[in-house]
C-alpha cells in the first residue's frame, strides 16, 4: 500500500523488505536527536517505492513508512528546515495523475501529508536533498531532464511559509546548457548571510566540461560567481576539475572540494587528486587554497564537505566508485575521514572499515558536535544490498551502528557486558557475522549457519563493539560492551 496523493494524511508500517535499495539514502536529525533517513528501493526492477525510517538517537529503528510508489529512481529524499518541519520529495509513479513531484510534510508519528504536487512541463523534475529555509520563504533546487533532448539542467523553486509557490528561475551554467551527466553533491545547497550557494558541473553544449559555484540570492537572482573548465595543459594529457561539493563555513567563506583528475591519452590511465579551494562571496580565490592527497593514496572517491565551527570534514571512500564495479564481488571500499582547520590545515585523518564494500551518499551534523553517516552497503559474499547509518562523536570514534532497508533481526545477547564468552543470539539463517570496533576497525568475521553464536572474547580489548549479522534476506545490529 503506498501513500494516495488525494488523501491528506496516512502511515503504513513497512513489514517486509520492498526489495533491493540503490545508493539514494538522505538523513536529517530533529531537535530531539531522532534521525530520519529516506531510501528507494525495487520489487522487480520496475516498481520502486520511496521509505522512510525513523531511529532513535542510539540508531534503534523506531517506526517505518512506505510512502508512495516512485518512478523509477529519479531520486527521494528526506530535508528539514530550520522550524524543525520535515520534508519528503519524490518523483511518483501512480497513473491516476500526471507526472511530476510530490512533497509531503512528516509528522513525528510518521504521518504525511501532501504539500505541493510540480507536474512535468518541459521538463521532467527530479528531487534533491536540496531544501533551504530563508526568513521568509523556502527554496528548493531540482534536477530537470529535457527528454526531447536528453540534457540535464537544474531549476530552483522558492515557496511561501504555507508552501504556496511564489517563484521559479533556470539554473543554467556559462554556456547556457548541460549535456550529459550533471554532477552535484547529495547535499548541493549552502547559506551564507541570506544568499544560497552551490556548485555544479557537467558537458556544456560546446562538450567541454565546466564547474561554476553559483549565488542565488533573497530577490532569487541568480550569478556565477566561480568557475573552473577543463584544461590541456600538458600534450598527451587532458586535465580536469570536478567540484564535488561546497560549504559555507563560520569566517563567512565558501570552501570547494574539488576533484583534480589528470589522464593520459595514450595509458589510458587517470591519476586523481583532490583540492579544496577558499573564496570568499565574490568569488575571489583566498591564498589558503591547497592541492591535497594522491587520490591513490587515500581517497578515491569523494562524496561530501560538513562545515563545523572550528574545522571541516571531508568523507570519502578509498575505492573509486562505479555502478558497475560496486556490483562486483571484488569491490571493497571503507569510508575515509579527513579533517583540517579554517585555513585548511590537515588536522587528522581516518579510515572506517564496516567489513562491507560501503559508498556514503549523505552525512550531517549531529546535535551532540558528532557526525551521522548514510548510505548502502553490500556484502561481498551475496551482493546484497543493505542501507547504513553510522554515528560518530566529535573525535570521530564510532559509537552506534544501525542498517536500513529491509527486514531487520532483532539480535540478542545473553549478557551484556560480556567479560570473556559472548553469546549472540541470531536468526536460524545463514549469514555472515561481523564485528567492529569503537574506532570503525573490522576486528572480527565469521560465516554462520544461523542460530546462536558463542564467541570467545577474552583477547579481545576492554571498549565497545558493534555486532551486525546479515543474510539473504536481512540483516540486524546490536552493541556490545567489552569488560
């Protein structure tokens, strides 16, 4: 059953795994510390229905929703404003109604109820995690896709207090068009002094590949104030920036993670490195802007920036990322952290190992100065996909683990804390058991026949652990405390 867009409000409990989830997680966090966290998911590659999840500040799943049936996966995604209102939008797949995007408002209880409904015009939108609450209005930013043409661009939209639209403009780069893939953060907006700001790229109509950071201000005016294209500065090499995302830190700056990727014509082979540029609101590049990090070396992939007050962090994955080699049984990849300072000084850096190949689609901010963490994994024995959340404190040690997206087990434990036996207690499934450490370090893996589980923990060190076990058709999670 999936949320009908003429009623006003409904909630139906997801009882079963819908089916396999693609990498489309988002989260936001609620004045209380519960997280939300949207995903999409496919019964038989055709019908796909938008989730929501709701957990507890420990990352224990409270409730869950089905909201309504999607069309394909052109994104859904979960936002919230600053009045704390919760926000779904999603492309919907009913054919009682034309095509176009819904937005519903989320209760706490879970209950929805439809705000707004964009049909299709020339376009055909797609949804963002792209909602900005100014004082008096809220903006969101949308994906559009010509399809007589077959190219990408974006649209913003800014709507009343009441969701009452008062405005649209085109988004359109230098060239006055994209072609082609149009990359942008999961999380593309920021706000700086009342004025929004984001990056985007992709090919231009002229085929080159342009980057702009773009200012769209209170009177929704819209100005590039930033730019980067490709280069071929070197014969037999073309070299390349990708912005892969933009924030609006505390000194009043926008800061640019961008991707400098160098390859050669006659290899065939890319060596990526990645930059984080500092300009202020005019667009002037400050002296602090640094090359940083062989991509080689550490991060192959790099999703989002988070802005605190005194520093800025940098998640990524240290494999490179593909649809095609994620679904590989060969592919592994662990969530890489990094931090530096205002002046973009390197502070520290870490690597997560949740002992599955991972890729991080959205992280925030927690209430507590931490970090959350979303996004899909997949077990290399089965390729079974699996959402993730992950909870970490300001030192940036792991302190909860939770999965999303299908059915979840319930695991138990005999005693908890254990002191040297440990007695799990797991599904009569087959499945594989995994346990991480405190500072995301895959310390123990084991296949299982299903049924409970007696491990010897007498070498292992005295802290916290978290226990996942999953299967074909599931997975769950609980934490252990070592004494």
């Amino acid at each position: 059953m999936s949320l009908d867009s003429n009623s006003q409000t409904s909630s139906i409990l997801l009882a079963s795994n819908p089916g396999v989830s693609t990498v489309s997680y988002t989260l936001v966090e609620d004045n209380d510390g519960n997280i939300y966290v949207s995903g999409d998911f496919n019964v038989d590659q055709s019908n796909w229905y938008g989730v929501l999840w709701k957990l507890d500040p420990n990352l224990k799943i409270l409730d869950s929703v089905t909201v309504f049936e999607l069309d394909t996966i052109a994104g859904f995604s979960v936002n919230r404003t600053k009045n704390q209102e919760i926000y779904l939008v999603g492309r919907s797949a009913n054919q009682n109604r034309p095509k176009g995007l819904l937005f519903f408002q989320v209760e706490s209880n879970l209950q929805s109820q439809t705000k707004f409904f964009l049909k299709d015009s020339i376009y055909q939108y797609r949804a963002l995690k792209s909602l900005i609450e100014l004082d008096t209005c809220k903006i969101f930013l949308l994906r559009t896709l010509d399809t007589a043409r077959y190219r990408e661009g974006l649209q913003a939209f800014k709507f009343d207090s009441e969701f009452n639209l008062l405005d649209s403009t085109q988004v359109y780069s230098q060239c006055r068009d994209f072609t082609g893939f149009l990359s942008l953060s999961y999380e593309p907006l920021t706000e700086l002094n009342g004025s929004i700001y984001f990056a985007t790229g992709g090919s231009t109509c002229t085929d080159d590949y342009l980057d702009e950071v773009l200012k769209l201000d209170s009177d929704f005016e819209l100005t590039p104030i930033y730019s980067q294209s490709t280069s071929y500065e070197t014969p037999g090499w073309v070299n390349d920036y990708t912005f892969f995302d933009v924030v609006a830190t505390s000194d009043d700056h926008i800061v640019l993670g961008t991707v400098f990727r160098e390859f050669n014509l006659s290899t065939q082979k890319s060596f990526d490195s990645f930059q984080l540029v500092k300009i202020d609101t005019l667009g002037n590049e400050m002296e602090s802007s640094v090359k940083l990090y062989r991509a080689e070396e550490e991060f192959k992939d790099l999703t989002q920036l988070i802005a605190f007050e005194d520093h800025l962090t940098v998640i990524g994955v240290d494999s490179g990322y593909s649809v095609t080699n994620f679904a590989s049984p060969e592919f592994s990849s662990q969530i890489v952290l990094a931090e530096f300072n205002n002046d973009l000084d390197l502070l520290r850096s870490k690597k997560v190992d949740l002992g599955v190949a991972v890729i991080p689609t959205n992280a925030i901010k927690s209430s507590d100065g931490g970090l959350i963490i979303c996004g899909t994994s997949r077990a290399k024995s089965d390729l079974f996909y699996q959402g993730f959340v992950v909870k970490f404190d300001k030192d940036l040690n792991v302190t909860d683990i939770s999965t999303v997206g299908s059915s979840p087990f319930k695991l138990g434990l005999h005693s908890n804390p254990v002191f040297h036996d440990a007695v799990i207690q797991l599904p009569a499934e087959k499945g594989t058991l995994r346990i991480v450490n405190s500072s995301g370090h895959l310390v123990y893996r084991q296949d299982h026949l299903g049924g409970d589980f007696h491990l010897d923990m007498s070498n292992f060190d005295v802290g916290v652990y978290f226990v996942s076990y999953e299967t074909s058709s599931g997975s769950g999670s609980i934490k252990l405390v070592k004494q």
